[in-house]
C-alpha cells in the first residue's frame, strides 16, 4: 500500500501488518489505519485537490487501497455543505451549516465506509462478507458488495426501516431478520462467521469503515478552506462518523493543512437508547449496555457502541458534549428542516435540530459560532416513522 505504514490498535498502542485481514487487536480494540504521513506531507497539497476526482477517492493519499484498480465506488462522498439561514434564525445560529449525507449512494453517509470496507476486502481477497445492521450500513454493503462481486450476508432487526429491507434483497444480499436488536444481530454473526467462512464488517470491527468515514472530516475542512467549524452536531449510534472525523483532523494536522484548533464534537442521541449520554453525564470511561433500546431514529439504537471509549475520550477533548432528544423532537426537527431548508433528513440526522436548539438556548454555543449539523441520511428511506407522526 504506498502510504499506509501498518495497522495500530486504538487502545493499546500494538501494531499490525496492513496487507492481511484484520478483525480486532487481541485487546478487543479498533484496530486504526496509519500512514506515512511526512512522506504524504512531501508530495500532496490543497492545490492538487482542484483537480482531484469528485468523489471521496480525491483523498486517495490517505486512503488504504494499493491499488487505484481495485476501487470500488459508486460516486460516494462530496456531498454539499448547505448554510441554513432560515433554519439558523429560528434556533438562533447565525452560521449554520447542513453537511448533507443523504445524497450518497443509498442515501446515507454509510456508503463512504463502505466504499473502503469492500474495495479493501476484495483487495485482500476476501470473498464473503456479513454484517450486522441497524439499517443503513446493510443497505450500504449490499450495493457495493455487489458492485464489487461480493457476497455479503445480512443480518438486521425484523422491524428495520422497510426502504432498508427491500433494498437489500433488491441489491442481491442474503438478508436474515432477527427478532432483536443490532446486538442480536452482531451476535448470530460472531456466532457463525466461522463455520460460513464469512468476514466480519461489523462497525469498527474491521479497520476501513472508519477510513471512509473519516472524509466527513476531510471534506469539511476542505469546504471551510481548511478553517474547521466551531461546533459538529453528529447523530451517534455506533459513532464511526465521529471517530473517523477526529482520525481525519489529526492527519490533518500532521499534514500541516489545519491548526491545533478543533470543533466542540456533540454525540446526538435519542431518550429510548443514550448510552453515551449516560456515560458521559457520569464522567464514565466506558459505556454500559442501555437495557429496552428504542426510537424511529434506527440508526441510533445501538445500545453499547464497541467504540463508547473512543467517542467518549474524543467529546472530552474536543470540550464538546452528549445530549439526548425525544422522538417528538426528533421527527418535529426533520419537518423543520425540511420546510425551512428543502433538506429532507432521516430522524437520525434530524435529531441535530433540536439538540442545536437547547445548546444555543442553554448558552453551551454562542450565536456566533459557526456550527455544522450532519444529516446522515435521507428521509425517504423513513416514510414510515414519518407517516406514522403526521398522521398523529
Ligand atoms: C442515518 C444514520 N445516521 C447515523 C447512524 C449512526 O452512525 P454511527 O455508527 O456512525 O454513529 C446510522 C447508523 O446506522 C444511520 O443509519
Ligand atoms: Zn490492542
């Protein structure tokens, strides 16, 4: 791989070769992408960007594939980054920004995990893939594990979204629906990934979902000219969106494009499953498993995130913060931002907005700051959770 160095645990620090397939450090930890980034440093600039691709591959440099070959992409990633006036004005922001991820293929920011996650597979040969899903990320691998001649084996609540369900089995996946949650999901894979010769793609159980995701934090800071915002609001569920962000602002730094300063990082989560606002709320260093987990915001429902240390260390030292919303809100937040911006979000992006709201209220954000709210999806794959509240 020309810049990749190795692999690394998060937690304890071990290295491991970068040209095998990978699942956990022997800790249990997320094992992270590293590069060589003063080499990257010599040979890539702001400038080369300009007549880069326009997809999130423009980032290849710190991408992990070797070869440009073996991309795998649907024309994920560079998503707009809308300012919200009126929105703005309403919950008194007077910079506000919308980073609009429900234009990706399959209509959430899933797909720039999974453009990594399989072009890697297929690079190292792997020839079947299951995963655990609350929706979105299984919607995700099944289109590019068939844009990449992969099998990929399913597994996600019976009561998932049903834009979620067809569009699986329409992409060619094997789809199983467990009467559960993700957890159930994540344990009938560890159970028979074995005996099915399946790899695991479980979130941050495999190193290069969080290498796509970590564009989110490229592409923001290159559609800030390279001056990060002063606050991101990001619906968490597993949290990949924020650990991959924060990974970026790092390499950025190292890169020299960006200074020492970063965002406030606020998780959003729904009242019926808040691990981390838990945690977070106790000073906690880990997160305990949130017992009856339920909200129309699907991909929230992750009642113990494998990655609660990382995002907890990470709000800590962005100064952010962890806040919980109901699902009345939640779904009264995307019809705001649908009437007042044209963007029409999926409950989990949609849960940005009223937890902007009591922030800017509570005095946490000044009205100045500037401020980007994720919509991590798009809310015609919600028509259900949305039908159901107007009819109400
Ligand atoms: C639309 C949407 N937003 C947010 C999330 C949570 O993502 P993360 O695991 O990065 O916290 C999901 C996960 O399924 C999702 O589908
Ligand atoms: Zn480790």
């Amino acid at each position: 791989m020309p810049n990749v160095t190795h692999l690394e645990c998060s937690l304890c620090a071990r290295r491991w070769a970068a040209n095998q397939a990978h699942n956990l450090c022997a800790c249990g930890g997320t094992l992270y992408v590293r590069y060589d980034l003063p080499a990257v440093k010599a040979a890539w600039t702001p400038e080369i960007l300009r007549s880069a691709r326009t997809d999130l591959w423009r980032y290849l440099p710190v991408l992990p594939v070797q070869h440009a070959a073996s991309i795998v992409s649907l024309g994920e990633g560079m998503t707009p980054l809308i300012r919200a006036h009126r929105l703005g004005s309403a919950i008194g922001a007077q910079q506000l920004w919308v980073k609009d991820e429900g234009l990706n293929p399959t209509a959430s920011f899933k797909a720039r995990g999974m453009t990594t996650a399989i072009t890697m597979a297929r690079e190292l040969g792997i020839r079947k893939i299951a995963i655990p899903s609350a929706g979105n990320a299984a919607s995700a691998a099944a289109a590019y594990a068939a844009a990449g001649g992969i099998e990929a084996h399913i597994f996600m609540p019976k009561d998932v979204p049903q834009a979620n369900y067809i569009e699986c089995k329409t992409l060619g996946a094997h789809v199983t629906l467990v009467d559960g949650l993700i957890s159930d999901c994540a344990r009938i894979v560890g159970e028979r990934k074995e005996s099915e010769g399946w790899f695991d793609m479980s979130t941050l159980k495999e190193p290069y979902r969080v290498e796509g995701k970590k564009t989110m934090g490229y592409e923001v800071a290159e559609q800030f000219h390279w001056e990060l915002p002063d606050a991101i609001f990001y619906p968490t569920g597993g949290g990949v969106g924020l650990i991959g962000m924060w990974k970026a602002f790092d390499e950025l730094e190292q890169l020299g494009w960006i200074g020492g300063k970063r965002p406030k990082m606020i998780a959003v989560q729904a009242e019926g499953c808040q691990p981390i606002v838990r945690a977070f709320e106790q000073n906690a260093s880990h997160s305990e498993f949130w017992q009856n987990a339920s909200t129309a915001a699907a991909g929230l429902r992750v009642p113990k995130p494998l990655g609660d240390v990382l995002i907890l260390n990470i709000l800590r030292a962005s100064a952010g913060t962890a806040i919980a919303v109901s699902d009345e809100e939640i779904l009264a937040g995307g019809r705001e931002l649908a009437a007042r911006e044209g963007v029409f979000a999926a409950p989990e992006g949609a849960a940005c907005i009223p937890a902007a709201r009591k922030l800017l209220a509570n005095g946490f954000l000044s009205p100045t700051d500037r401020i980007v709210l994720y919509n991590t999806g798009s809310g015609l794959k919600y028509l259900d959770a949305y039908a159901t509240r107007t009819q109400a």
